[in-house]
C-alpha cells in the first residue's frame, strides 16, 4: 500500500461503515449496488441523504451538495484532519479488517454457447433481464454471474444409439449452463417460465447428466467454506442473500441438483470427489441447505456424513418448514446458515429418532 488509489482500493467501504458505527442501508442504484448512510459527515444533517457506491466510495450529500469519495469521505468522517494521519488511518483499518473479500465474481468458463439450443444470454447488451426472473430476485448482475440464458424458441439435437437424429424443444426456457471445476462446459438445464410445461426442468438427451457435478462449483475453487443448496433457483438465492453481507461474501455458493451428494465412482467422477478436489484446494467446511422437510434432512445428514470422511467439517442449517432458499427472505437464509449445526454421529442418531420436521 504505497498510495493513495492502492488504500482506496483495497478499503472495503461497507466493512469499514459497520466497524465504524456509521448507521447505512443496503440497496441498489443505476449503477450497483449503492449505500444510503443516515448522516452526512461534512454538513451533520441526518436525513438519509448521503448515497455512495459501494465499490467505488463515489457519491454525494443531496443536503450540502458535497461530493464523496472513499477518501474524501473519511477525511471528512474524521474531522479533515491532516492527510496524513487520514492514510495512517486507513492503514490501521486494513490491517484490523484483515482480507475481506469482495462479492465473489464469476470465474472464467469456456465458451458453450455452440453447445446450446438456440438462445441469447442475461441480461441482454441494453441490460435487459426477463420479469420470470426478476419476480424470483434474479436481477442482472445474478444471471451474468450463473451464465443465464433464454431461449425463446429452439431445438437440442442430439445423436441416437442408431446413429439418427433427435431432438428436443427448448422453447420458452431459461438455459442454465453446468460447468465443472475447470470451468469447461458439460451439460445443462432448461426451465420452464410459462408454469404449463409438462416437466419443469428438460435435461439435454446426448450429455452427462447433472448428479456428478456441482453448480456454480467453479467458484468454489480455494474457497473455504460452501454452502450446498440444492437445485440452481436454490443457490442463485443463497448467493443473493450471501452477497448482502460482507461476512459472508466469501461463502461459495454451490448446488448438488437435488437431494442427494453422488458417490463412490473409482475415478473421483462424482460429486464427492469433487468436493475432495475442492478440499486439496483449501475448502475446510460444507453447510447444507436443502429443504425445511423431513426427507431432505435426513438425506442432508447422509450427505455431511459422506464430507466428514473426506475431512470436510460439515454442517446442517434448517430453514422453516416446507421452504427452500427461494422462498424465504435473504435475512433468513443468513441466520439459517449462521444458526447451522455442526454435523456428528451423535446428531445423526438425535435427528433421525426425532426428526425436527416430522
């Protein structure tokens, strides 16, 4: 830290409000997401009038007129004392905030989109998103992370075991791409939006099917700690409400596609040696989200079992009765997880005598 851009920067602005007492709220401008702090530290009035962008600091008091940045902000949070002490300053919170990572960012993936029926990617160039997904709390910047798709009208062609063509219609489906660890493409799913579709999800005939790989796994690599959900509308809402706290920003969001952890394949071509591949890589501990009923506990208390023996310290979070992820709010996917219960032999035998959802 050598100057006054590599400080700015570095500075986890929200990180910095919260250990600072500055009394702000969490949402979103035209231009991310933005902070909205109670008073104005140049002219004192307390009247939410001050709004900031989280990641640059950039922003204004519409009270006084003055104009911020991370800086600037603190110079005059401080008093406008010298500059010096301001960066000696900054340099104290850096060192007590430690390595507070940004929201996670999508890593690098191969480029499928020739490997997909017919559609155009989310949000659109003019950043358009579709309502299906904005009525679920799939903004934009969600759908870029997942490499979300549309596909409004289009065929999956694919090879039969005789050699002749087939073929499935993907209409009016949001295309929901599978990457492995390595960022390359293998498979993925289509969801219906219209509610009439005989079967919700249509899996691509020709392609691996989804059970031996993690979605959005490719975010998980040297993270160190996951949090499993189960389908794709499951982990997409616990990124959601993850991304809402700076404490949990580091928490990878990955989806085993239902209620089960695959396992037992000699090569590691499963999803437990997936997770393996991950723990080589500095994962150290699993919570399971799936669903608040009976049935996904117990095949959660299977599923921690399976990363206890691979020396992932694993954990069980119960969300209220008969809910998923994305259907509860984000305040209560966080204390979900926060509330989580380590998994061990002894809770095993506890919640299967006395299951808390039967």
């Amino acid at each position: 830290m050598t100057d006054t851009q590599e400080l700015s920067e570095t500075l986890d602005l929200e990180n910095y409000l919260e250990n600072e007492g500055i009394t702000f709220k969490v949402g979103r401008g035209h231009s991310g997401r933005q902070l909205n702090l109670q008073e104005c530290p140049k002219c004192g009035r307390r009247k939410w009038r001050v709004y900031l962008n989280a990641d640059t600091g950039l922003g204004n008091c519409f009270s006084c007129g003055i104009g911020f940045n991370k800086m600037s902000f603190i110079h005059y949070h401080l008093g406008e004392p010298k500059w010096s002490e301001v960066f000696d300053h900054v340099k104290a919170a850096l060192r007590d905030q430690g390595w507070r990572p940004k929201r996670m960012t999508t890593a690098a993936v191969e480029d499928e989109k020739a490997k997909l029926p017919p559609s155009f990617p989310l949000p659109t160039p003019a950043g358009e998103n579709l309502l299906y997904l904005e009525q679920r709390g799939v903004n934009g910047e969600l759908a870029k992370h997942f490499h979300l798709r549309f596909c409004n009208e289009g065929w999956w062609n694919f090879k039969k075991e005789d050699g002749s063509t087939g073929g499935q219609k993907f209409d009016m489906r949001i295309i929901i791409p599978v990457y492995d660890l390595d960022g390359e493409f293998v498979t993925f799913q289509g969801r219906d939006i219209t509610g009439t579709a005989e079967n919700k999800y249509l899996f691509p005939k020709g392609l691996p099917g989804t059970g031996r790989y993690l979605l959005n796994g490719r975010n998980a690599i040297g993270v160190k700690r996951v949090c499993i959900g189960e389908g794709a509308f499951d982990v997409i809402a616990t990124k959601a409400a993850f991304d809402e706290e700076v404490d949990l920003r580091g928490v990878a969001c990955v989806g085993t596609f239902g209620k089960h952890l695959s396992a037992g394949d000699p090569t590691g071509n499963d999803q437990v040696g997936r997770f393996l591949r991950l723990k080589r890589m500095g994962l150290e501990e699993a919570t399971f989200m799936w669903d608040g009923e009976s049935e996904a506990l117990v095949a959660a208390l299977a599923g921690a079992k399976l990363l206890t023996r691979i020396g992932i310290k694993s954990r069980i979070a119960l969300l209220p009765r008969d809910k998923d992820p994305n259907e509860v709010g984000g305040a209560v996917v966080r204390q979900a997880y926060r509330d989580a219960t380590l998994y061990t032999p002894a809770l095993e035998v506890k919640w299967r005598l006395r299951n808390p959802y039967a």
